[in-house]
C-alpha cells in the first residue's frame, strides 16, 4: 500500500481538472495578449476563469490577478504595500510562512521598516489584545497574519484582526494558502486588503496561484515588464494553469461540505488510533482541535526514540509520505521555526500529517500499523 498523507504540501490533481486544462495545452494556445482570433479565444478563457474565481469569493474580477502561487503572492503583497503606501513598520507573527516570515526579515535587514511580533500562547494562538496594543503604537502599519497555520492548523480570527486594522487604519495581508479552496470566504465580510491562493493545495496544478487586492488598496506591480493582469504582473499568462485553478476552486467549493466532513472523518480517526496505540502522544497547536483547526491537518508529536530523524525517512520505506513540518522547507536541517515558536519538545518526532479528500481509514490503519513497528524496533513503548 502507497499513503499519501502530505497534502498540506500539495495535493493530487483532480481529474477533472486536467480535463478541463487539456483543450488549451493543445488546441488553444495562443497567447493571450494576441489580437487575432487564436489570442482572444484563449484571452476570453482566462477571463472567464477569472470571473468564476471572484464569484465563489464574492468579489469583483478586477480585484483577482493570478501569479505563480502563494510565495509571489505574499511578496507582492507585503513588498508593493510597503512601498505604495510609504509605510515604515509591519506586524506579523513567529509562526508564518516563509514567503512572509522570510519577506519581512529582508525589508527589515535593509532598513526599509521595523518588524514587530504579536505574542502567541502555548498553542500557537494569536493574542488579538497584544495585537491591539502594537496597532495603537503603530497605527498605519502593514500587519501579515496567516487565515490557518500550515503546520499546527491554528485558525485566525480574521475578521476579529480585520476589524482592529480598519479601526488603527493598517494594511491588512493574510496568507490564505491553506483556508481557499477549503473554508467558505465571503471578501464582502471581511476587511482584508489581500489575500493569496496556491490552485496545488486544492486539487488545482502547481505554479498557479492569485492574489486578490481590494480595489481601494491597489499596489504597484512587483513583476514588470508587460501590460499582463493589468499591469499588475508582467508576463504571459500561465493559461492552463489559470484554467486548471479555477475549476479546481469551482470543485473545491461546490463539494466544500462533504470533502469537510469527509476528511474530519479520517482526522478523527487517526486520533482516536495513535491515541490507543501510544501512552506517550500529544498533538502540537490546535491541530486536534476538530471544531477550532485546519481540518486538512494533525500535527503529531510521537514519544522520544534514538531515531527520531529517521522517523520521516522509516515511514517512506513503507510507502507513507508526511512531513516534518513545513514542506517548503523540507530536505533542510533547521528544522520548524513553528514548533520552536511554540515550545516543541525538540527530544520529540513532530510529525505532520495531513489530509484529502482521497484518504481512506484503511490508509490511517496501515500508517499506525507501520508506525508501531517502527517504535517497537527500538523498544518504545507502545
């Protein structure tokens, strides 16, 4: 038996999807910014799937730009804010994507702003009263708080943060990577300036992604060079990938509920297995939290083992992918800055796993099967 229990890293292409894409892989292929007829049938395909993005996000098509996913998303947001709007300090927090984490840590090191961190209690949460604080010090700031962490699932309130950045006049960013395509948004309720998609973390193709930019907060362009998206983001369009996205998005959104409850179904599952089959388990953030988390995602943290490096590399001999955190950082040796932020033991295997619609029960049996003999080679009890 394969498992693929890495879908926080990227999912599997829905068939669908690739059928969807298949006609402008081969027939339509002109370029888009063509005048003739073989650029226009293919310029009309993209707009169309630009409109059924925003009306499954209830919002205007002139407010969704597509780019090659979340991480050019997230610069662009954060790089092109800051320099639009003049603005000199940003709030974010010690737990969010490299594409932001990493974005501030440059703009901070080259003195264009200074970074300021919310505080998080045990579990990972934001303290949306510290975060109140910082606004009222820092009002006019550019704040980047992720919807639901990619590691931990913790979930933000974010119509609570959208509201205290209306009332101190910040820019408001959130990495909405893991929530698109999973969680219902309505752009007509929450006061947010961006947010970004990956169509991989929903079914869709990899190196497609969007940002959306509130028609009274446009940022200057981070890509030039063209007159693509509106001078928004120079470049031929990634056509079947733009294609694949939003019928990916159309999918995802339509079958919301029952993938929902679906994957719940397996979450709670492998819960309820580790927590038979070992004495010594807890799960790290809010991911086992199944009312209050990212549903797609448990976040394990497995006894102590003189092999706990090798516990990722153990459970890919027996055909189980996961991950040890983030993906994007994976095949490094640094380890989550999540799980520090956090307290993590480190003496512990902190393993992710993380859900689709596709799994099974009989999967998560086979993976705390494999699991147990891994720890019971090295006498841990089990």
């Amino acid at each position: 038996m394969r498992v693929y229990l890495d879908n926080a890293a990227t999912t599997p292409l829905d068939k669908e999807v690739l059928e969807a894409m298949l006609p402008y892989m081969t027939e339509h292929f002109g370029n888009p910014s063509s005048i003739h007829g073989h650029g226009t049938k293919v310029k009309a395909g993209i707009e169309q799937a630009r409109k059924k993005i925003a009306t499954l996000l209830n919002t205007s098509p002139s407010e969704i730009f597509f780019t090659s996913g979340g991480t050019e998303s997230d610069n662009t947001a954060i790089r092109s804010a800051i320099q639009t709007y003049h603005l000199s300090h940003a709030i974010s927090s010690s737990i969010e994507h490299h594409a932001v984490e990493h974005t501030l840590a440059d703009l901070q090191k080259n003195g264009t702003i200074k970074v300021s961190h919310v505080r998080l209690d045990h579990k990972g949460n934001v303290d949306l009263e510290h975060l109140r604080e910082l606004l009222a010090k820092n009002p006019r700031s550019l704040v980047s708080l992720m919807h639901a962490n990619n590691e931990i699932g913790n979930i933000l309130d974010i119509e609570a943060v959208g509201n205290l950045c209306a009332e101190f006049d910040a820019y408001f960013h959130s990495d909405t990577v893991q929530t698109v395509g999973h969680f219902p948004i309505d752009l007509q309720k929450v006061k947010v300036h961006s947010i970004n998609a990956a169509a991989h973390k929903f079914h869709g193709p990899k190196g497609i992604g969007f940002i959306y930019i509130k028609n009274d907060a446009k940022i200057h362009p981070l890509i030039t060079g063209g007159a693509q998206e509106r001078n928004m983001r120079g470049g031929t369009e990634n056509v079947y990938g733009i294609i694949g996205l939003a019928k990916a998005l159309e999918i995802a959104c339509k079958e919301m509920e029952a993938h929902k409850n679906h994957i719940l179904s397996v979450k709670s599952y492998m819960i309820e297995r580790l927590k038979e089959t070992f004495e010594d388990i807890y799960f790290n953030g809010a991911s086992a939290n199944l009312d209050q988390s990212l549903y797609t995602v448990l976040n394990v943290s497995l006894p102590p083992s003189p092999d706990n490096d090798m516990l990722l590399f153990n459970l890919d001999i027996h055909k189980i992918s996961a991950s040890g955190g983030s993906a994007c950082s994976s095949g490094s040796d640094v380890g989550s800055h999540v799980l520090r932020a956090i307290h993590a033991d480190p003496n512990r295997a902190n393993v992710r796993f993380s859900f689709s619609k596709y799994n099974t029960k009989e999967e998560i049996d086979y993976t705390i099967e494999k699991l147990a003999e891994i720890y019971n080679l090295h006498g841990v009890t089990v």
